[in-house]
C-alpha cells in the first residue's frame, strides 16, 4: 500500500524509502503532497513524532510514518537532542552545527574519547487516519571526532564514529549505515527503530 514518510529533511527521506521498499510500500513523500511542516512543540522524541505522524495521516487520509531524531552529546548534558536541526539555523548549515558541539566540547575539556561519547536517537511514529498510532525508538551509541570525516549521509553523520566501528556514518554507504545484514536489527538508530517497528506491525 501507499505510506506518507512525513518529513521534510532529504537525507531522512532516503534512508526510511530503503528500509520499507523490502516491504512492499510506496513511499509518498509529505513534501511531494503538499503537506505542512508542524511545529515541533513536545519536549521529547516521540511527541514530535506522534504530532507529525498525526498531522500527514489526518491531511493525507493515508497511513503516515514520521521520524524524530537528534543527537545527544552526553558531556553537554544532551544537546542539542531535540534541538539537533535547529542548531544549524535557518540555512541548515550542519558544518556550523557541528562546529557548535565541537567548541563546546573544548570548552569542556573534552578531549579524550570516553569525554567525548554521544548517541543518536530516533522515534518513529506510524499513525493511521483513524487515530490510532505506535511509536518505536532507536539508539546508536559512539563517540564524536574532530575533524569531521566524509561526504556521505546528512546532518552531524561526519563526526558520528559508532561504537565497534572505524568509519564515521559520513563515511558509509546507506547500506552500511543501516547494517541490516542477516540477523541484524540493524546498526544506526533510524534501522534499530525500524526493526521494532517492522517486527511489531509488519512481519506475520
Ligand atoms: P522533519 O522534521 O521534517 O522530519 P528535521 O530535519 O526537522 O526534518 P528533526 O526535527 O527530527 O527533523 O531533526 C533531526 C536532526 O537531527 C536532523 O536535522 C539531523 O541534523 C540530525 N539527525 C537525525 N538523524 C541523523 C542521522 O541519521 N545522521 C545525522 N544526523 C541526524
């Protein structure tokens, strides 16, 4: 069936388009239908993502997945979280965004990479037109690294080296980024969410 992935952001689009094409689903961009950007006003991931699941699956009358997601440096007590986006300002300049966490990590002190641990995080809410909703969430654990390294993925990807891993995220593939191989519940927090939600909604 037809699925609206309500988001607005490039680079979130075309990894949830990866993982529900092995399910069958056409993925229906909320950009593509017009639909609205709400305003982010809950206090933690999973309300942004029930409040934007809710708003494309009422406007569009289809089922809507939407994602909030961000990134919490623990030696800043979480930020920037649920602020992650917004700290690159209205340009969404994510260079700026991660130079941000770096001076404030220097100012830490935060050299060493046990100071230097942070995680992703992403809710994902599937909201149906009837109102009923499931939300599921992910995490990725890592460290952040300075300069950052690569081109690939979106957002704070370049300084984000995941845990057990020698290549930052701006340094894989999509594919290796989700590392959904065989028996894998995947490996960024976007691919683990998913599993939930593919196990819990999807798979018989
Ligand atoms: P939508 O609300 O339209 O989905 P958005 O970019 O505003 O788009 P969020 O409010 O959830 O979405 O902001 C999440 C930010 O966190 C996003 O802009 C990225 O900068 C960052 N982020 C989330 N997942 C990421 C990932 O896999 N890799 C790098 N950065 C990520």
């Amino acid at each position: 069936g037809r699925l609206v992935v309500a988001t607005h952001n490039k680079g979130k689009l075309v990894e949830i388009e990866d993982l529900v094409r092995p399910y069958g689903f056409e993925a229906v961009s909320a950009g593509s239908l017009g639909l609205p950007e709400p305003e982010e006003t809950g206090t933690t991931f999973e309300a942004n993502a029930e409040l934007k699941a809710r708003a494309a699956a009422e406007a569009s009358g289809l089922p809507a997945l939407a994602d909030d997601s961000g990134l919490a440096v623990t030696a800043l007590g979480g930020d920037p979280g649920i602020y992650s986006a917004r700290w690159a300002g209205p340009d969404k300049d994510f260079g700026r965004a991660m130079r941000n966490v770096e001076e404030l990590l220097q100012q830490k002190g935060a050299v060493a990479p046990e100071a230097r641990h942070a995680y992703f995080v992403a809710a994902l809410c599937l909201a149906w037109p009837d109102g009923h909703i499931e939300t599921f969430r992910g995490e990725v654990h890592g460290t952040l690294v300075w300069p950052p390294r690569g081109e690939l993925g979106f957002g704070y990807d370049p300084m984000f080296l995941p845990e057990g891993e020698t290549r930052t995220f701006g340094e894989m593939t999509r594919e290796e980024k989700h590392g959904r191989g065989p028996g894998r519940d995947g490996l960024s927090h976007r691919a683990r969410a998913f599993s939930l939600f593919a196990r819990a909604c999807l798979e018989p």
